[in-house]
C-alpha cells in the first residue's frame, strides 16, 4: 500500500502552481474561458481510508472528456462487450481528441476508441432512455453511486454554450450517421453529449470515483461491488491507452497510471490497491491536458513509485 499524506499534496501543489503560467485556458467552448488559470485543487481518496485534499478542493468544475469513462462504463452495462465494440474500436490514435480524419480510413466511420469524440458519441448515442433527459441521468445515476453524492448534477450554463458552438462534433455525427455507426437524432445526441461532458464536480467527488476504479470497481469505504470488476478493468485499459489523448504515450512513462483528462483542466488517476487522484488546473498545454495537472502527477508518481509498469 502506497501511504500519502495531506502534506505531500500541499508541498507538491506549492511545487508545481508556477506552470499555470505555461499554459491556456481552453476557450473553444465560450464558458470555459472565463476559469482562472491560477485556480487549482488536488484530492486523495485511498481505500479503506478518508480522504485528503488540497487547494481549492470544493470548486466546482465540469469533468468535459472524463464523462467518456463514465458513459462507457454505462453502455457496457446496458449492451455488453460485443454490442460497444460493434460500434467502437479499441486502438489508439495519434491525432487530437475532436480529429475527423481517421474515420475516413481502414473501417469507414467506425472510430478507433471510446475516449476520442467520435468514438464518445458513438457510445452516447447507446445509452438507453426514451429522450435527452433519461439518458443524461443513466450517466449521472452512475456517477452519484460511485461518489456516493446524490447531489451531483451539469451545468446548464457550460453545457448549452457547448451545444451552440459544436459544429466539428455535429460533422463527426453526420459523418458517422451516413455510415450507420449512429442512429437518431443528432441534435438529441448532442444535448445528451454536451451535458455529460458538463457534469459539475470537484476533486474530492472525482478522487473518489478514481478509487472505485483503482479497487477493481468495488465502493473504496465498504469494499462492495458497485461497478462490474470488467467494466473498471475495460475502463482502465482505456485510460491508459487513449486517457491523455495523443500524450498518452508520454504520460504512461513519465507517470504510469490509468488516467483521463479533460479539456476544463481535470484529471483523475486510479493508483491500483491504493486509491484515487484528482487533481484540477486549468491552464492547457497543446495536447488540452493540464499543464499544473501533468507536473503535479510527475512529480507524486516520481517520489510515491506509483508507475504500473
Ligand atoms: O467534445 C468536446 O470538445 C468537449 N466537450 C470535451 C473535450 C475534452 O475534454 C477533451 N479533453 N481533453
């Protein structure tokens, strides 16, 4: 069991704040550009133990591309293995998360993995329900349970600023919904999609999501099974392959943790056996990946040997 102390977030923090200033806050959804680059939160939630924080840890922040873990996790649930990946591959890409250009080649619109747009909104377009609203709240209900927080909800704000300026995302559905990969309507896809990715929640609500994951899906307090243990394991996978989109690479030498990013400055990390991480800073680097995030992450990773690998 790897121990980690509150001190070792707040020194670590302390460390790293300065590379906010490498950074740029992602204004290509209009209400993010208004976060403070300056802002940022780490939290630790191990298991079988409390949880332990740092910064700004009840700010509130919407998870953006971390909801894709989630909205798989919840079409395994519903439709099996063999259904997703019908839809869905699960190879790697080198190109940037909203890239077009893979669907056009090997297997016509069938996009290469769940945690680029393409392949997210082909799993979204999965999700049961009889409208927007009901599918939104199969991602949310997944997301109160492995919090524990039947609080958690979007931000209407951000998720609607989103919706009206998602032009690339729309074209990567009507590419898509030619090729069959997607059925229904876009516009409904889109308003469950761009919710999903505003899901509002801070890094002690994240970290201990990370920690269901990092257990094998089973609740980090009372060890129960909450989340099938092949859904976390397929989960994981992904995290590691596709988490930090085309840095993924980079980020399992230099940290090696199953690990997903998004684009308002989050990432969660599940330290196998030992717990979860979630650390929040909004400056991005050229990748969309946190800048005070990823050095936060070196750094821990170097000194706590958290590497999987
Ligand atoms: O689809 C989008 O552009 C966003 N809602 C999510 C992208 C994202 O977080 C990518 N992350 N690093």
């Amino acid at each position: 069991m790897i121990k980690i102390e509150e001190q070792d977030l707040i020194d670590w923090l302390e460390h790293v704040r300065i590379y906010a200033n490498n950074g740029k806050v992602a204004d290509y959804i209009p209400a993010l550009a208004n976060q403070q680059p300056e802002t940022n939160a780490v939290a630790y939630y191990p298991i079988g133990g409390e949880v332990i924080f740092a910064g700004q840890s009840q700010y509130d922040f919407t998870i953006q591309s971390i909801s894709k873990v989630f909205a798989l996790a919840v079409a395994l649930i519903q439709h099996g293995e063999q259904a997703v990946f019908s839809r869905v591959d699960k190879e790697p890409t080198s190109d940037p998360f909203y890239s077009v250009a893979k669907l056009e080649v090997e297997k016509p619109a069938k996009p290469f993995n769940p945690m680029i747009n393409a392949g997210a909104l082909a799993v979204t377009n999965m999700i049961r329900g009889r409208n927007s609203e009901e599918m939104v709240e199969e991602i949310l209900n997944l997301v109160r349970k492995l919090s524990n927080d039947e609080t958690i909800t979007y931000n209407q704000e951000v998720a609607q600023s989103e919706y009206e300026t998602a032009f690339l995302n729309r074209a990567l559905c009507y590419f898509m919904k030619q090729h069959g990969v997607i059925t229904g309507s876009i516009e409904e896809l889109l308003d469950v999609y761009t919710k999903q990715c505003a899901i509002n929640m801070n890094v002690k609500q994240l970290a201990r999501v990370a920690a269901v994951f990092a257990n094998d899906g089973r609740d980090p307090d009372t060890d129960e099974q909450i989340l099938p243990d092949h859904v976390a394991r397929i989960c994981k996978t992904f995290m590691v392959t596709c988490g930090m989109y085309d840095e993924s690479g980079t980020f399992a030498i230099n940290v090696g943790i199953p690990a997903k990013s998004g684009v308002s400055g989050c990432i969660m990390g599940s330290i196998k056996q030992s717990g979860g991480i979630a650390v929040f800073g909004p400056a991005l680097n050229k990748k969309g990946n946190s800048v005070v995030g990823l050095r936060f992450l070196e750094k821990l990773a170097d000194v706590k040997r958290w590497s999987i690998f």
